[in-house]
C-alpha cells in the first residue's frame, strides 16, 4: 500500500457506495462514469481487495465493501466535523422525519447512543405522515413505510419489519387471557388494517364493529393503558408496559403484516452526517434485543440453523416433542 492517502479515490467510493450506482456517482461527483470506474479499480489494488461487484445491470458492495463504506462514511463525518471546529461553527442539527410512535418509543430512547458516536450531534425529530418532498421540506432523513418489497423511493434503506400483536390492561384482561373476544378493538388511523391482518392470520373473520381509532398509536396505547380496551400494535413499542405488567399480551406470536420500516435520504448529495446516521440505524437494528428478553434476532438465526444442522434422529437420538413457538416481538411501522 501506497504512502499517501488516495483521497480523490476513497471519496469516490463512498458516492458509490450510497448510491449504489456509477453512473449517479458520476454525475454526483462531476465527472465520467469511468473515470468513476478507474478509481474504484485503483483503491482496489491498493488495498488488495474486491469493494464491489459488477454485475450486467447492478453493483453491490461486497462484505469487505460494506464495512469498509461504514468506516470511511465515518471518517467523513469527522473531517468535516474538524472543518467546522476550525471556523468555529456549530454542526447544523441532523433534521430526520419520522413518525410519532416509531420516533417516541424506538428512535428516541436510542438517540444518546448516536449522539456519544458523533461528537455530540444534534438530532431533531420531527413527526409527520404525510411523504417527504427533500426538494420541499427541510429534513436530512426520513421513515416511512411500504410494503416489503415495494421500497417507497428508489435507494431507500429497507429497515425493521412489522408485525403486531394485541395488548390490554390487566385490570380488563387477566394475564392468563388469550384472545380479545368482548373487548374494545383500539388501533391507529395511519394503520387501520392491523386488526383485519390479526384476525386473518388467527383463521377467524374480522369483528363486525370497527375498531376504535386514533391519530396515532402513540394515543392507542395509552387508551390501553386507561382500560379503554385492547390495543394491537408492534410488541417492542409497548415494552416498557409489559415488563411492569401495565400491560399484558393477548396473542403468543405477532403477526407479520407485510410492511417494513424504509430510511429516505436525499436523492443527491445527502449530508455525510445523514449517511451515518443510516449506518447506525442499521447496526442498532442488528443488535437489537427482543422486549421478552431474547437474543438479538440475527443470533437467534444463527442458532435456529445451527439447531437444524444437527437433528437429533440424525445422531440416533428420539426426536424431542415438539414445544410450542415461543413469541416474537418485531417492529411495526408507524407513526402512529
């Protein structure tokens, strides 16, 4: 490896690398798609490893890649952090859209984390419903949801899934109930299909009373908690209540309801401290750990498949009997 720093080519890569594209990198940057190219080739065989695959209609960051996009993404972050300390300007504050629910009860309690990372960065939340416009509205970074594989914009980062489960006060429902017959059906107008989902998924037809609905799910839950009546909603949303027993489960399993959780940037020159803040997203996602206490849900993948390498009649052991599912608890999406 060279000396110096090949700068010109480490910038070029992280532009490819955010947006996935050469020829978006080459207009970003100002100059041909393979001039694009030659730089990326060039930091390749100085760093003796392969960054991206090339494919026919498509290039993607290999894992060294992809590591290596975090890493830089973050020594951009600094630099420019540097620069401002210099002139003795504070970092404009990163500006992300979110909705209620999601920002209050998932982004928020996690937002030190992000901060201590950054130097202190400041993050304004800011809730919305309706579709970012960046040419518009003065954010840096936004969420939004949309079916799983049907991204709301082209690049957007796919995040958690959604999957809802019911929950009540125990003062209506006793902690040993399962199901929600005879209770009040409470859920959010920006998500006015979860019940329907639920009860399909339960093999059982949709109660003829429409449920109860709020602006947002923020105010379902707490109309749950005031004993109004069950609320359905993502597990890890209500944690919190269902460690201190404000709340109680009424289903084993949450229900997948298709949709999952996108991060928006910019479509052009988002601001190094955006693309951070997506990287982060992404490795708190990774480590995150179930409300009812599991291993974060890549470990648990791991050991399913390490279980399933080695089945018991496989060693000439019985097979065990067979246990019932243990609950999940996933993300829903919403503002709500």
């Amino acid at each position: 490896m060279r000396n110096s720093l090949p700068l010109e080519s480490l910038w070029a890569f992280h532009v490819v690398a955010n947006t996935g594209s050469l020829t978006a990198a080459a207009a970003r940057l100002g100059v041909t798609q393979p001039a694009v190219s030659r730089r990326l080739r060039e930091l390749e065989a100085d760093l003796g490893v392969s960054l991206v695959r090339r494919g026919a209609n498509a290039l993607r960051l290999t894992e060294e890649g992809g590591r290596f996009a975090a890493a830089i993404g973050e020594g951009f972050v600094r630099i420019r952090r540097a620069i401002e300390a210099l002139s003795n300007r504070p970092p404009a504050p990163l500006r992300v859209r979110a909705y209620t629910t999601w920002a209050q009860r998932w982004l928020i309690p996690r937002l030190a984390r992000f901060s201590a990372r950054h130097a202190g960065l400041p993050v304004e939340v800011v809730t919305s419903t309706t579709p970012v416009d960046f040419a518009r509205d003065p954010v840096d970074a936004a969420i939004r949801t949309a079916p799983g594989g049907r991204p709301p914009a082209p690049g957007a980062t796919r995040l958690q899934a959604i999957a809802v489960a019911p929950f009540a006060s125990p003062a209506i429902a006793p902690p040993t109930r399962r199901g929600v017959a005879g209770l009040t059906l409470l859920g959010s107008l920006v998500r006015p299909n979860d019940w329907a989902t639920w009860f399909i998924a339960q093999g059982e037809p949709p109660p003829a009373a429409a449920p109860l609905l709020f602006e947002s799910t923020t105010l379902a839950i707490q109309a749950a908690l005031e004993g109004l009546g069950a609320v359905i909603c993502t597990p890890g949303f209500v944690a919190p209540e269902l460690r201190r027993r404000r709340l109680v489960r009424l289903a084993r399993d949450a229900v997948p309801t298709g949709d999952r959780y996108w991060l928006l940037l910019p479509p052009t020159a988002p601001r190094p401290e955006a693309l951070a803040f997506r990287s982060w997203l992404l490795e708190e996602i990774a480590a995150e750990i179930e409300p009812d206490g599991t291993a974060p849900r890549k470990q648990r993948i791991e050991r399913k498949e390490a279980r399933r390498s080695v089945r018991p009649e496989a060693i000439g052991l019985a097979s065990p009997a067979r246990r019932p599912p243990r609950g999940k608890a996933t993300k829903e999406s919403e503002p709500r």
